[in-house]
C-alpha cells in the first residue's frame, strides 16, 4: 500500500492494491532510414518497457525528431519494425495537446476529467434521489459510483489540478482567460500541465526544459523521477539527464547504442567502450601486419609457400574492425582576453531597473576584472532589463551604473538579432572584416563548423544551433574586453554545449550572462546573482555552491532538521500521513452514515454531515500542500 505522500506526489491518486505488471511499450527492431540516398541511421533498436525513465540524445540533425516521428507513424522507415503496444496510452508533449484555444485555461484542463466530472453530477443527482426514494438498488447504485469516484481520484482532482498549474506558473486569477490570449511558452506550458495530468504510460517529451525557468524545471524533475508511468525525453540538458535518467540511447555515427545509468555513468561508460575499441583495432591491426610481413617475405619461397598460402587465408577470414572514432566534428575557437585585472571595472549604485514601472527593488553590485557573472531567476523578473541596462540600451528608472574605464562588449543576443537575414554565412563575415581574404574567411568557418557548400547557405535557412555558431564567431572577431551573453547555449546539441561551456570557463577575462542551463552556470559562474520576487541577492561562487548555501538556509531555520535531518523529515511526513488517514476514515465513516434512515430524514443532521465532509476536504488539502512545501524544502 502506498503511503498518503506517495499518494500525493504520484498525482494524489489512490493506488492501493493496485499491482503494476511490467509491460514492453515500444519495441524498435533493426530500423534504418534514408533521406535521398543519404543515410540517417541504420540497425537502430530500442525497448522502453513500463515505468522506466530514458533519455534520447545525439547530434544536432542525427535523427532523434525522425526518430520520435516514425514512432508516431508521420514518417516511415526504409526497413525494420516498430512495435506499439495498444493497450498503452502514449502522450506527446505539442501544443496539439490543447484542444480549444478558445477555452479558457480551465475548461481545457477539466477535460482531462470529464469522467470524474460525470460522475460527480450522477452522484449528486442520485443523492437527490434517495432522499426519496431509499431502495437497494439505489444504495448500491450510489455505493458503487462513490467507489469509482474515489478509485479515479475524485477526492484529489482540484488539488491536483491547483498543485500542477501552480507548479507551471500559472495562478487562479489566470484560470478564466482564453488559452488563445497566452503566448507561445505559456501555451507549451499548459500542453505540458495538461499531458501530466492525463498521466500516459508512456510520455514522449522533446527538449522539454527549454525556455523554462529554473525554478520549474527542477520541480519537474522530482516530479517525473516519481510518475509511474515510462519517459522518453529528447533533452541536450545535462543536469535534466542526471536526475531523471535511468537509461540513456544515443543516435551517433549513424546508428545507435544504449546505455545504463545517468548522463555522469554514460560519458564514464562512452570512454571505456572507446578504449576497448581501440585497443582491439590496434590488437587486430598488429596481427594483420604480422601476417601480411609473412606473406610478402615468403609466399614465393617453396619452402614457405604453403605456410604462406595459410596466412592469407587467415588475412581473408579476419572480420576488419574499422578504426574507432568519436564521430564529432568540433568547434574551435577561443576568445582572446588582456591580462585579468582585480580592479572593479562596473559598479551599480542604487539601481532600479523597468520600463515604466520598476522590476525590481533597488540593488547594488560590483563586478572586478576576471570575474564571470551569472544572472538566474524567472522568466519576466528583470534579467534581460538589467543586461540591455548595462549595455546602455535602456535607462535605469533611478540609480547608476559606472564603468570604472571604457570597455569594448560583445553582446550575444538570444533572439539573435545581429544576423542579417539576406546575406549567406560567407557575406556576413565578408562584410564585416573586407579586409580578410576569401580563404582566411573558409578557414575561420570551418573552424565553427561551415565547411564546403555550408559557407553559401542564407543566414534565412540555418537552424537554431548553426546561428549560434555563426554569431559566436562574429563576436571572437570582434576581440572584446567584456562578454555580455544572453542564453548562450539555446539550441546548442551536447557536443557543441561542452565545447561552448570549455571556451567560456577558460576565457580569462570578464563575462555577464544569463541562462536557465544549470550545467553552463555551474561550469562558468564564479558569482551569481538571483532575480527573484522578494528582491535581488547575491552570491559568491557557482551553481553547487549557490544551492548549498540556500540549502544551509533552511537548514539554520529548522533546526530540528539539522541533526539526523532524513530521518526527522520523514518523521514529520508520517505524523500528516497519519492524520490524513484518520481524516480518510473519517470520510468514509460520515459517507456510511448517510445511508441511515435516521440521517438522509433528519435535514439538520443531512446538513452537518456534508458540511463536516466539506471540512475534511480542505484540512487534507492543507495537509497535502503542507506535505508538498517540506518535500520541496528537503530536495533542496
């Protein structure tokens, strides 16, 4: 039986007694795809069975979205099998999730309940009924349709409706607005809210952290680590990998292969199978040069020559083993940096920033030489104000911001807005730098990755990861004093994030930047500071160490926690577990109750009885939500 807090993290819905079998969802078998006789991937095979949790990741444009297609039947393959188990329902985190956009937010989320909906007004009209009529048939019409209702997680839904959208950011006083009316982000929002609340068995979900605020992506992770049901999740988000992972599959080189653990276990595992690759290519190539030395020095000696007609034919039963590689092209930059200097080279005095009215309370800040600032909090809360306030952009709505001496910035804008649209990768940089020639402009883009024809391609067509590339280059030619990046890494696969992470870490002068990718803040951040509705603070260091020092916070104000904190934690869980399950006999014991002739006669009775049912329902919530708040505290 599960316990009232597992009841309430895995959606607040009774499972008790309930058995979950192990069942194969997806079987993919020996798939290969083609686009134009050039080959995408080949001997691709992939099994998710019920309840695990797996991330999909690769290259940019190795196949994973027409691998997730395929699986949907939008594109077919040139070979293999693809088996979808019919009994399992499979959810796809897409706007196509909504079903009216003329809905309001709430109407559209309770269409994920129209059963329980149903019920709740078969239940009360039948209620109605039996203050009349008090026939067997109706008791047990009325006993069985509560049951249901209870089993579907009548009791829970609201809760859980509030506990869910709340989590996505979306308050009560949003509720009644026409989904229509919200943007683009908030729309993927609801979908997301909307797919977890129909709890699939198996959710498929792509790049779900982007453009989500740190704050709920790491709410989504205890969340999904806890759904019963399986996880397939596209994700270049490696922090997003390590908590929620149990089995990784990677298309590369054409193909794929699996791995057991989180992304930390798969990057030991990928350089341990590199190895043993490369040491029986060498093994196997040192044996071939053996015999073929043999060969060439005796095959046409007499004495030799059957010795020698043998070791051919052992050269041709040798199965080659091709050289191992890596199969990544990488890029290959650096940006150049002055001596780093201790001298504070930015101050802000006092500083409100906003359009017309303010974002944020008055704050200070500092910035010294060499250090790499990283700027964290909720989308809409100033993060991007301050940075076009620095830049000089925008005017502070009071307050300073002194640069201690003339520097040159460059700014790496999000929306990638520097690009002109209607020259090819090669004029742009053409443009720019004339002076350079047209090869010393080849060498520098095949540096970032623009090779061959790709140097023609309009700035129009390139994808996401390709604009980044090219206005990071821009920006080295630019030799800057200060490093201004907003969400550097957006639409940046793992490969090109890990080198983008190393050329940052490394680069010894001073950079500001905002970003929502917890794996670059930590790697780069050397001071942080955190936007957030109650003000803004800062703190020295990194990620990790921001989140110890938050951690340590709690930690001062509950004392009682400090000293064996797990146990004493789960200590408190279990006295609200217990009272809800008081509070839960009690429900039912009133519910009996009503069947008495001596309660459903007596309207004085029939009314105190509901009106404590109605009680009981909102001390569980409190009880839950109480459970939910300590829960989050303790992951902190």
């Amino acid at each position: 039986m599960f316990s009232s807090y597992d009841k309430m993290i895995t959606f607040n819905v009774f499972l008790k007694e309930c058995v979950v079998k192990i069942m194969n969802l997806l079987k993919i078998s020996n798939l290969m795809k083609t686009f134009s006789g050039n080959l995408l991937f080949e001997h691709v095979s992939m099994d998710i069975n019920s309840g695990e949790k797996i991330a999909l990741i690769g290259q940019n444009g190795s196949g994973k979205t027409t691998l997730i297609k395929m699986i949907f039947g939008d594109i077919t393959g040139d070979s293999g099998e693809i088996f979808l188990n019919k009994q399992a329902t499979i959810g796809y985190l897409s706007q196509s999730v909504i079903e009216d956009e003329n809905q309001s937010l709430i109407d559209e989320i309770l269409t994920v309940y129209a059963r329980l909906i149903q019920l709740e007004i078969e239940i009360a009209d039948l209620a109605k009924t039996l203050e009349i009529d008090h026939s067997e048939s109706l008791l047990s019409r009325y006993d069985r349709l509560e049951a249901d209702f209870s089993r579907l997680g009548g009791y829970e839904y609201h809760f859980n409706i509030d506990m869910i959208l709340s989590r996505f950011g979306f308050e009560k006083d949003s509720y009644n607005r026409q989904i229509k009316s919200f943007s683009g982000g908030e729309k993927t929002r609801i979908a997301f809210a909307k797919l977890l609340m129909l709890k699939p068995d198996l959710l498929i979900l792509d790049e779900p952290t982007n453009h989500m605020d740190i704050e709920i992506i790491e709410w989504l992770e205890e969340y999904l680590k806890k759904y019963p049901g399986a996880i397939l999740c596209i994700t270049h988000d490696k922090y997003f990998i390590n908590k929620i992972a149990e089995k990784i599959y990677e298309i590369d080189q054409n193909t794929m292969a699996v791995y057991y653990g989180n992304y930390d276990q798969y990057e030991i595992e990928k350089v341990k199978r590199y190895e043993l690759m490369l040491k029986q290519y060498n093994r196997q190539a040192k044996e071939i040069e053996h015999l073929q030395s043999f060969v060439d020095r005796f095959r046409y000696k007499a004495s030799k020559a059957k010795s020698a007609q043998d070791r051919i034919k052992k050269l041709n039963r040798i199965e080659r083993i091709d050289k191992p590689t890596t199969g990544h092209s990488h890029v290959r930059f650096q940006f150049k940096s002055k001596r780093p200097t201790d001298a504070v080279i930015l101050i802000a005095k006092d500083l409100t920033i906003g359009y017309d009215k303010p974002l944020q309370n008055p704050f200070d800040m500092q910035m010294r030489g060499y250090e790499k600032i990283g700027i964290i909090g909720p989308n809409g809360i100033g993060k991007t104000t301050l940075v076009k306030t620095i830049l000089g952009s925008l005017e502070p709505i009071s307050g300073e911001i002194i640069f201690r001496k003339q520097l040159k910035i460059g700014y790496f804008d999000q929306n990638l807005a520097s690009l002109d649209e209607t020259l090819s990768v090669l004029n742009t940089v053409h443009n720019r730098y004339p002076s350079k020639t047209l090869g010393e402009i080849r060498s520098l883009l095949a540096r970032f990755l623009f090779i061959d024809e790709d140097v023609f391609k309009m700035v129009s067509v390139l994808s996401g990861g390709e604009r980044v590339r090219l206005t990071l280059l821009m920006m080295m030619l630019e030799e800057p004093e200060l490093l201004i990046l907003d969400e550097p890494t957006n639409h940046l696969d793992i490969d090109t994030k890990n080198i983008v992470e190393d050329v940052f870490e490394s680069y010894e002068g001073p950079i500001i930047f905002i970003s929502h990718d917890r794996y670059f803040i930590n790697k780069v951040a050397t001071k942080i500071i955190d936007f957030r509705q109650t003000g803004v603070e800062i703190f020295e260091g990194n990620y990790d160490d921001y989140k110890t020092i938050l951690s340590s916070r709690v930690s001062i104000k509950s004392p009682k926690t400090s000293k064996n904190k797990t146990n004493n934690f789960h200590g408190q869980i279990r006295k609200l577990e217990i009272q809800i399950d008081n509070l839960h006999i009690e429900q039912e014991q009133i519910k009996q109750s009503l069947y008495l002739e001596s309660i459903y006669t007596d309207s004085n009775k029939y009314d105190k009885a509901m009106s404590r049912l109605s009680k009981i329902d909102e001390e569980i919530e409190r009880l839950f939500i109480q459970i939910d708040q300590m829960s989050i505290v303790s992951t902190d």
